[in-house]
C-alpha cells in the first residue's frame, strides 16, 4: 500500500484534477464501492444499506435541488485491487458526480488515487488509516483516524484500566491493522506501559496458535488485536483453547454483526473501540436505527451509521455547491461544519477528516454489546 499512496502522492503534486462536467438534468450519479462479498462482507452490505437509507430519505424530501439521487454500486469483492477496478468503471462509464467507499483502509488507499486524478470526491464513511485522505484534497472521511482512537484506547486502558502489560497481535498485510497497532503502542508505552510481544499473521490464515503460544508465554494483561471481525472472533477462540483468559482488545474493525457469531464466548468480558452504539438513548440515534430497522430489518451497526452520515453530508455539500460540478461540491465537503450526524456533530479539518469526534468503548457482557464508556480526547 506504500507503493500506491506514493502514486497518489504523484498524481496531486504534480498536476491540478481535471475538470469534470456533470449532467444538468436526469438523476444525480454517486458512486459507491464496497465489500459486498468476501471475507468483510458484513462491512460493505452494512455500509450499503445506510447510504441507501439517506437516499430514500433525501428523494422523499425532493431530492437535492429537485433532482433524485441514484446510487451505482460495485463490489470490489473485499480486495484492494478490484476495489481499484470498480472506481475506474464508476467514474470513466458511469460517469458518478462523486464516489462514496470503502470501509478496508487498504482497498480506500487503491481508489483513492484514481478519484484525486480524476477530479471526482471521494467520501470514505469508516477507513481509519491516517494516509488515506493524504492522497489529496479530494479525498474525505467521516470517521475518526487510526491516530486518534489508538492513543484513546491506549490511554483508557493503562489509566483507567491500570493495565501495565500489552501483548500486540496485528495482520501484516492490513494497513488498518499495522496503523493501529503502531498508534496504540507509542502511547501505551509513552505513558509507561510494556508491549511485552509483538506478533503477527496475514489475512486468510486460520490458525493462531503458533502466535498466541508465544504470546502466553509473556503474561500479558491483556492482548490488543487491531484486525477485523472476521479474524477476530477465531484469535478468541484459539487464545481460550490455549488458557489464554486475558480481555482482548480491539478497535472499530471488530464492529460487525457476525463478531459474537464467530467468536461466542470466548470473546466475554472483550473491549473494542467504537464510533457510536446503537442503544444511545440520543433521540438522533434512535429515529436512525428506528427506519433503518424498518426498512432492512436489522438494527444498524456503526458501518450502517458512518454510510448514512456519508451520504447525508454528501447532499448536503450538493446543496450548499452552485452547481452539481465535482469541483463544486467538492469546495463545500470541505466547508461541512457542526453538520449534525447520527455518529456525532461533524466538522472537517484542513486536513479533511473530522475533528473533535468522541469515541465509545463497548463490552461484550453476557453474551451482548454494551456501553463501557464514552471517550473525549479534548479532555484527555
């Protein structure tokens, strides 16, 4: 993934995007791309179903000045290549006005470089890699970033917690992962804590006891992973299997409906960090997962609500721009302000991510997901 922010790095710097002509009438293309399928499935169909539930809300009050807007979808199959492929497609065939994806920080890293190109925005609702919106000024998120709930998570944990000893397990082949895992571990020690072992695996192994035999061997307090879901729920599993009763401990990559599926038990007593929760009392919250439950039958997760925040903010740039030109919009996404999300008051920075967010620790607790704690780094 170095090799293709060095790319996107290139193409800003060295020329200006070109200009894209947007249709003056008919429905309003935005792109979106996402795991639909694959082993972060539950990451893209989540995602999916928010923004479409932003649409039907946003076309049933008339759509963006007067005009509906149609979602074109690919499924980039949860691999970082395809999701470069199906970009390419939406922007040069579809023709999109803007471009709304990915969850996986490594698959945003590919698309992001043709979208800056391109001249086409790009909103990611949930890659949390610092580098994605680094490939350039058309590129947004509506999450916070790995160096931001890293340091939160590691300072809850060793001042609150008092936890001294960390054992860190991280997917090589995951920017996600290795990012997080980096962030979390310079603060964790800073504040006098001790990575006592560091391990790795790549995506798609199935077996962790090698690495968590040597992880046993240190005696950790606890054991930090910063992978997905999918990964995750067998880690907990096989780390039982060994006498491994430590909490392990996560960040927003374990959010999925599939996680205590997959890992039952063994993930009791579990923490991870979050960018809302679902039973927020916060009338916003509940209005939000009230509709989405009536229109897809499920309650939504926090991809769900990063997606629907997205492309919320999304139309409402479209509104505030004169025009529907990508340059346009673009100019106002990066003047969204105090913008009132189901994930918290939304403001970006120079730097095109948002600021000020807060962050939630959940627990698993009996066999479900409750609210540990809310976290505030302005007041950490």
């Amino acid at each position: 993934m170095k090799v293709l922010l060095a790319i996107a790095l290139t193409l800003t710097a060295g020329c200006a995007p070109p200009e894209k002509k947007a249709a003056s009438t008919g429905d309003i293309l935005v792109g979106e791309f996402g795991s639909m399928t694959g082993p972060e499935a539950t990451f893209g169909v989540s995602t999916h179903n928010g923004i479409l539930l932003a649409v039907g809300e946003i076309n049933a009050a008339g759509g963006v000045r007067g005009r509906k807007i149609r979602i074109v979808s690919e499924d980039d199959q949860s691999k970082p290549e395809e999701a470069a492929v199906a970009v390419q497609k939406l922007i040069s065939s579809d023709q999109v006005i803007s471009v709304l994806g990915e969850v996986a920080s490594s698959s945003s890293l590919a698309a992001a470089p043709i979208c800056e190109s391109s001249g086409i925005p790009m909103i990611t609702p949930s890659s949390t890699h610092p580098s994605v919106t680094q490939v350039g000024e058309f590129i947004f998120r509506m999450c916070f970033i790995d160096t931001y709930q890293g340091p939160v998570m590691a300072t809850y944990l060793r001042k609150e917690l008092g936890i001294e000893t960390i054992a860190l397990l991280t997917d090589n082949r995951s920017d996600y992962s290795r990012g997080l895992g980096d962030a979390f571990a310079e603060t964790f020690t800073s504040l006098g804590g001790k990575i006592v072992a560091r391990q790795s695996f790549s995506k798609g192994d199935s077996d962790f006891r090698p690495q968590l035999t040597a992880i046993k061997q240190t005696h950790p307090r606890a054991l930090f992973v910063p992978g997905y879901y999918n990964d995750v729920g067998q880690i907990a599993l096989q780390a039982r299997d060994l006498g491994i009763t430590v909490p392990l401990v996560g960040g927003d990559g374990w959010e999925s409906p599939k996680l205590l599926e997959l890992g039952g038990k063994a993930l009791e007593g579990c923490l991870y960090s979050n960018h809302y929760f679902v039973d927020d009392p916060a009338p916003a919250v509940q209005m939000f997962v009230q509709s989405y439950e009536r229109r897809h039958g499920a309650k939504p997760d926090s991809l769900a609500a990063l997606g629907y925040d997205s492309m919320r903010v999304l139309a409402d740039a479209m509104k505030r721009a004169g025009s529907f030109e990508p340059k346009a919009i673009r100019e106002q996404l990066a003047k969204t302000n105090d913008f009132a999300g189901v994930t918290g008051s939304i403001t970006l920075g120079p730097d095109r991510n948002p600021v000020g967010k807060k962050l939630v620790v959940l627990e698993v607790k009996n066999g479900a997901l409750t609210l540990k704690k809310t976290l505030d780094p302005q007041k950490q």
